[in-house]
C-alpha cells in the first residue's frame, strides 16, 4: 500500500488516469503538480491570466509601435485617417440635436482601435496600461498581505498567550471594518499628504503605486490570517512536533521546517484567490477617484472615465470590465484547480 497524507481524516481515491507505479514514491508537492497540469480547466484559466498579464505589460509596444499615440496626452483636436479620409478624434455637434461633443467610435484599425475617451486618448492603449497598473497593484498586494499574514500566523499560533491574543484582537479589529470603508479611509488620509509619505529615509509619493497596494493588503490581511493561525494551532500539537521539540530543536527551528512548509500549502491555495479579489478592490477604489491617481490609468479610472459615454461610446466602460471579468474569472478557476490539486487534508491511497 502507497500512502500520502498530510491528515488523516478524509480519503480520497487516485486521480483519473494516475496509477500505483505513477504515486509511488513522489514528494505530495509533486503529485499535486501532475493533477494540476491535467487539470485542463485549471490550465486553460491560467493560460488566459498569463494572456492578459503578457498583454498589459506589452502596453508600450502596442502604444508606440502599432497605435502611435500617446494615453496620457490629452487630443481634443486631433485627427486621425479612418477608411482613407482624415476625421476629428472629438467630433462636434454628435448626437440627434446636433449639440455636444462626442469622440470618434471604434475603427477596428491600429490606432482608436475601440475609440476615443472625451479627452481624445487611444481606449485601447489606455485599457493596457491600465492593466499593468491594476495587475501589478493586484498581485503585488495580494504576494504581501498573504507574507504578512502568514508571518503573524506562525508567531500567533506556535507562541500563543498574549502574544496571540493581541494579535488576534488586531485582526478582528481591522476586519471589524467594511473592506471598503477602512480603504476609503486609509486612502484619504494617505493622498491628502503634500509632500507624501516619511518614514525616516523612506519617502513615498502619494502618487505611486505602492499606496493602494498597501492599503489593499492591510485589509485583507485578516482573510488570511484566521484560517493559517488554525492551521498552525493544530499542527503545533501534531507528534513529529513534539519529536522535534524532544531532540532541542529552537523555536525558529520549529517554526520554519516543521510548521511552515505544512501550512504554506493553504496560502498557496488562496494566493489566486486573494489576487482576484485585490484587483476588483484597485478597480473599485479606482473609480471612486482614490486609487490610481492621475495621469496613470487603471481599469477602474477607465471605467470611470466612460461612464459618462454609455449612451454614445459604450465600449469605453466595457472594455475594461471585460478585462476585469476574464481575469477574476481565470483567477478564480485557477485557484479552485490549485485548491483541488493541494489540499492540505487530502489523503491518497492505493491498494
């Protein structure tokens, strides 16, 4: 009999397609990595999430090589060739009134390929860039509130007592508070500084990007901090622990070979998770006006921006929702497969 157990509650049976010969003296590490890859759902979401980060981070090429504008530059009174005949980006007198402004729709060519904002930027270019802001603000929240959280997990739940009380009361404090209220909040304070943020020599602009990354992963460090802390409590109390402990192995000793490599397992499994919720929060606070601030974009200052046009320009709303849609949407795909293929408590047997 081949087993591979993390826990001995649950069993599970083989994989499909896996046999005996094939389970056989694999790590579980490994294993799980052969049911992810044939996990055809899973691959496919993570194919696509790849997709969209390769063309959001290849925004600049797209910008100055194939639409030749800029997206930040404003072009009220610009033109463009469209079918041969030169037009105005922002054409005047639009609608049935023949009143207004109204900037030129797709033309499904290199340059305005889904239209013109009110300021007569490239949407195209724009929903790229803005891309690169929100995955980058997204994943990058999402990799240091699971660090953060996994840290104070393994301090909280190995030492115990008051330590783990305070930390655990501070937890519950913050997730006391709507996600987005507390982030409004934080946001507010954080942006109305003039000179910006310092920390003895570590300045921060108010502009940049690693203010709405932090306040992301501060509220959602608590997300992941509960369910890791229970792990690490249980683990704490499992025999090769105790063993450990009998041999002098130090504290750090225990916390990072013999606890954190069974826990690390669940922070996996929630990263994509935690990346998919992070960029819908960017794009919320984005366009309430207190995320990315100008002259960058994101897919929620896009969003904001057309809203305006819903009626006349849809596409410039759309765009970037639709982007915001297929990335959860792999995310979340992705991470049940993860979850699926990694579950801490799943246990393999074959007679």
């Amino acid at each position: 009999m081949a087993e591979f157990a993390y826990e001995p509650e649950p069993e599970v049976s083989l994989a499909p397609g896996e046999s005996v010969q094939e389970i056989s003296g694999k790590s579980p590490w490994r294993l799980a990595g052969r049911r992810l890859l044939r996990n055809r759902l899973a691959m496919a979401a993570l194919g696509l999430f790849l997709l969209i980060v390769a063309v959001s981070f290849a925004a600049p090429l797209y910008a100055h090589h194939i639409a030749h504008t800029d997206p930040y530059a404003s072009n009220i009174t610009g033109t463009t060739v469209v079918d041969g005949k030169r037009v105005d980006v922002v054409q005047q007198g639009g609608g049935k009134l023949g009143i207004g402004e109204i900037p030129i729709g797709a033309t499904w060519h290199s340059n305005y390929f889904v239209g013109a904002d009110s300021q007569g930027r490239d949407v195209m270019a724009r929903v790229l860039y803005g891309g690169r802001a929100s995955l980058g603000i997204g994943i990058g929240s999402a990799a240091l509130c699971c660090l953060v959280a996994l840290l104070l997990a393994l301090v909280a739940g190995f030492f115990g007592g008051w330590l783990d009380s305070f930390l655990s009361r501070l937890m519950d404090l913050i997730w006391a508070f709507p996600v987005y209220l507390l982030a409004i909040s934080l946001a507010t304070v954080l942006l109305t500084q003039e000179n910006g943020l310092k920390w003895g020599p570590i300045h921060v602009d108010p502009s940049s990007l690693w203010v709405p990354a932090a306040i992301i992963a501060v509220v959602y460090v608590p997300y992941v901090f509960r369910p890791v802390r229970g792990q690490v409590l249980s683990i704490r109390e499992k025999e090769y622990v105790e063993a450990a402990i009998s041999q002098g192995a130090s504290n750090l000793r225990l916390m990072f070979s013999e606890i954190l490599p069974n826990v690390v397992s669940t922070v996996i499994v929630m990263l994509p998770l935690m990346i998919a919720t992070t960029v819908l929060t960017e794009s919320a606070l984005s366009f309430l006006s207190i995320g990315v601030q100008p002259p960058k974009a994101s897919w929620g200052t896009i969003i904001n921006d057309g809203q305006n046009l819903l009626y006349v320009r849809p596409l410039v709303a759309i765009v970037p929702g639709v982007m915001i849609v297929l990335t959860v949407l792999s995310l979340n795909l992705l991470g049940d497969g993860v979850r699926d293929a990694l579950d801490p408590r799943a246990k393999v047997k074959a007679r």
